[in-house]
C-alpha cells in the first residue's frame, strides 16, 4: 500500500479536504472496507509504471526474467508485477523477486536489472544522460491500470454536485490545455518552483501527454472494462476478499463528453 495514497484517502474522508488524488488499487482497496469514496475523472489513461531494463542485461521482456533479478518496491507495481506474470503462465518462484525502497534508478540498477520505475521519470532520466534502456509495459501484456485518480466522496457528491462539476471539468479542462500547449504547463509548473530543472519537466510533460490523451477517449474519462481488470487482479492476489460494485466506485458523470 502507498502510504501517501492511503493519506489522502484519509484526509478526505476526514473532511480536511473535499478532493484528492490516489491510486487505483487504492481506491478500490478504501471502497471494499466501506469507505464511500468514488473516482470523478483519471489522469492517465494509460498507466505511467512500467519496469526499466538495465541495457546489458539481455532482457526484454517479462519472458526473460525466468532465473534473473527484479527488484519490486511496495504498492501498484508490486500487484502488476505478480498479475502480469500469472497471466502470462510465468513462474514467479523461478525468479529472484527483491524488495527494495529506493527510487533512485542507478542505485536500484546495481541490485537488479530490472526495477520499477515510472515513463515520465526514469526513461526521461536517462535519455538526458544519454544512456540505454528497455521498458517492460504491463499494458503490452494485458494488465490494464489507470494511474492518478481524482476522487471525493459519496457525500460531498449528493449535497455539493455543482462543486464537483466545476472542480472536475476545470481540472480536466486544465489538463487538456496541458496537452495542447505543454511549454505552458511547464512554465506554470516553474512559477510554484524554480529549482526545478526545466528540461526534465519538458520532457516529462511530453512523455505524459500520450498516456493522458489516448485518443480514443476524452481527458479524464473512465471505461468500466479497466476498473473491472483492476478489481479482478486485487481479487485473484486476496487483496479484496469480495467483488467491488463498480457503478458505486467511479462516475463519468461530471466528466464533459
């Protein structure tokens, strides 16, 4: 579990504030204890996790990992990790499975050749030092997963609608602005902190924008068939013990068609 998903589930269930943003499995994990949370509209269609290969370590996908290393931090990886191998027949006990804590990619790399990491960070990392890489997408192997949630509660729902409208189509609008004009994002994003170096948030931005805009859906939007995926592997690894009534975890209803 990430702690600071659960947090924000926390804070708003606590009414300290009214939205918040958390992980899928965490979310889905809140609802099946009976906390009436509800996801409005996702960021990234396409999930940013992805494992990242060590250049030289002939690896290519999850096929090889058979006799190999991979390192896994607690949380959403972890899960798709373990669901991607059983959907794939692969034997996890045939692999050397690491916990480790660390973000950190070359110090993570010399523990083992294949680490968890995110598309919009660790790829982007090395591309600006120059360096090799492989990716493993969970996707490519049909764990499908949304990734930053936008969620409230069934309460604020019912007795505030007009405030959840405007907050999630203002957001989305934002994010939809974002897409169409990313040196604009970036720029936003220095004003809040101009330590940050700007061509990593360029470059983040941009590896971002196909994950949030997939083209086949508006910004924001939600398909039943990947929170339907997402219940049934949290399901399968005993993460939930019954199944979630999806119509009572998400609406698109505030979400501009």
């Amino acid at each position: 579990m990430d702690f600071e998903h659960q947090s924000a589930i926390d804070k708003v269930m606590a009414g300290e504030n009214d939205f918040g943003i958390t992980s899928s499995e965490s979310l889905l994990l809140a609802r099946s204890e009976g906390k009436p949370v509800r996801a409005l509209a996702v960021t990234f269609r396409i999930s940013a996790e992805v494992f990242l290969i060590e250049p030289n370590s002939g690896i290519q996908s999850p096929y090889d990992l058979v006799g190999r290393k991979i390192a896994l931090s607690p949380g959403g990886l972890t899960i798709i990790y373990r669901a991607m191998m059983e959907r794939l027949g692969l034997d996890r006990s045939q692999v050397e499975e690491i916990a480790v804590t660390t973000w950190d990619l070359w110090e993570c790399w010399e523990i083992a050749p294949v680490c968890p990491n995110y598309a919009t960070n660790g790829p982007v990392l090395l591309d600006l030092a120059g360096e090799d890489y492989g990716l493993i997408w969970p996707g490519d192997y049909g764990v499908s997963w949304y990734g930053d949630v936008l969620f409230t509660t069934d309460q604020m729902i019912a007795e505030q609608p007009n405030v959840v409208e405007g907050f999630v189509r203002a957001t989305l609008r934002g994010w939809q602005k974002a897409v169409e004009d990313p040196e604009l994002a970036v720029a936003a994003t220095l004003v809040y902190d101009d330590q940050l170096d700007e061509e990593f948030q360029r470059r983040a931005m941009l590896a971002s924008i196909p994950l949030i805009d997939t083209g086949d859906a508006p910004i924001g939007w939600m398909d039943k068939a990947v929170w339907r995926s997402t219940r049934d592997i949290l399901l399968e690894q005993g993460f939930i013990s019954s199944p979630v009534d999806l119509d009572a975890l998400y609406t698109n209803e505030f979400n501009e068609q």
